[in-house]
C-alpha cells in the first residue's frame, strides 16, 4: 500500500491531481480507519495510470467517467479513431504552422541580401486561389481563410500578391489575389497559375516608421520601371508585390516587400 504522497512522488502528479481523480471518482483509494489516511494499492494505481494518458489524449474529464462505468472495445475504439483523426489534423497543422515559420525565417534571409538591390530570377509557379479588393480589405479574409491550405485560421499576408500592370504612362491595373505556392509539379491546377522564367527581383522598404501614412504604390512603380531602364531590361508591365515581412521600429511598422518585374 502507498501512500499519496509516495504515488505522486514515483508517478510525477501533483497531490492536487490526484485528489481531484478521488473527487470525480476515477481513483478510489481506501481509507486508513485507524489514522484517516488514504492508502492506494497496485490497482488504484493503475487507475492513476490510465486515467493520466486519457487526459493526455485530451479526453475530458466527464468522457473518462464514462468510460469507468462502461465502454465496449466498440466503444473505446471508436472513441481512439475520433483521437487518432484530430492528432493527425494537429500534425498537419503544425507542419502548416513549421512551413510559415521557414518562409518567414528565409524572408529574413532575402531582406538581408536583396534590400536595395536587384538580381535576375524566376518567380515561382503560384496558383491563383481567389481575388480582393486590398492588402488591407480585412472584411475580406474570410475568402483567404477558405483559399489557402490553412487548416486553422493561420492567414498571412504572405498569402497575398499585389499584381499592377503599367506602361509608360503609369499604372493601369491595380488588383490583389490570394496565391499557394504550388509545391507538388505534377498536382493538376485548373484555375489560374502566376510565373515567370525571368524577373529582376528586389526588395523594398515602405510602412509607417519611413512614409507615414502615405501610399507608395506609384512611387515603387516608377522605382522599378526606373531600375529597368538603367539595367536595360524590358519589362513586360507587371509587378508583383508581396508583403514578405512586418516588423517594428520605434512602436511604427516597417514593411518589407518583395518585388519580382517580370522581364522579356
């Protein structure tokens, strides 16, 4: 026979667990007439045990009581099946979750290397999900909740592309489109897929802490087209815009965008 004291110190619960098992009735120790104290034997601790890895399953308490009075194999299987079904949804959300996180922690990579310059690269393939009205069209995501591969409400602005198109008199189509990137090559796309083989790539600085509360879509526009005057590329007049990361300087918001021009 054991004490509670002796249970919680080789099984790691607290005292507090263990009594609140005894109030719910899920461990039912016997009590010492002699000095009042509650002795648990082999199979009060078993109980312990199994109730323990019921609540690390996340199975609430009520369910467990449940489960003490009467279950089935049926029962408890179907009960395990339900389990198995979230941890997997769990899994893939955090792989979700892990796979932001590293293109958060490459967008860091590319600021540092690419702010103020430009390279020539390929935009990647992109599939088109759905269209809104603005980066900031927040009555909208709703529509980039239901677009994106997010299993939880775990929208981005990353999820986002400003597309304009111009030409030598200055912007003539301004939209923004809700993207995945398309991982798997062979997957059968049937909507719209944005790429380019070729584009000079940058990135840019705008957000309250350098422009205020100012607009600076046009002036990165005419930046850009400038830079494909200087280099001698020909652009196609497209750019596209996305908000690679948001970080803060002086309690103002510091945006950091990538730019790909595709180029002929």
């Amino acid at each position: 026979m054991y004490t509670i004291g002796q249970v919680a110190k080789f099984l790691g619960v607290s005292r507090d667990t263990l009594k609140f098992y005894e109030e719910k009735g899920l461990v039912k120790p016997k009590q010492n007439d002699e000095n009042g104290y509650r002795n648990y034997n082999d199979y009060d601790i078993y109980d312990v045990i199994t109730t323990n890895f019921y609540r690390q399953l996340d199975i609430e308490v009520k369910k467990i009581q449940e489960i003490r009075k009467s279950k089935s194999i049926e029962d408890i299987e179907h009960l395990f099946i339900e389990k198995e079904q979230k941890i997997l949804e769990e899994i893939a959300y955090k792989k979700l979750l892990l796979k932001k996180v590293q293109d958060l922690k490459e967008g860091c990579e590319h600021i540092k290397k690419y702010l103020g310059t430009y390279t020539i690269k390929e935009m990647k393939p992109l599939e088109v999900k759905g269209e809104i009205t603005d980066f900031i069209a927040y009555e909208e995501y709703a529509l980039l909740k239901r677009s994106t591969d997010s299993l939880k409400e775990t929208v981005t602005l990353i999820d986002a592309r400003r597309i304009i198109n111009f030409d030598e008199k200055g912007i003539t189509r301004n939209r923004c489109v809700v993207v995945n990137k398309i991982e798997d090559a062979e997957k059968s796309i049937k909507g719209e897929i944005l790429t380019h083989p070729r584009c000079i790539y940058t990135i840019v600085e705008g957000g309250r802490w350098l422009n205020g509360e100012e607009d600076i879509d046009h002036k990165v526009e005419a930046n850009l087209r400038k830079i494909g005057m200087e280099t001698g590329y020909e652009s196609v007049g497209l750019v596209y815009i996305n908000i690679l990361l948001t970080t803060y300087e002086e309690g103002l918001e510091r945006i950091f965008m990538e730019i790909y021009i595709p180029i002929k």
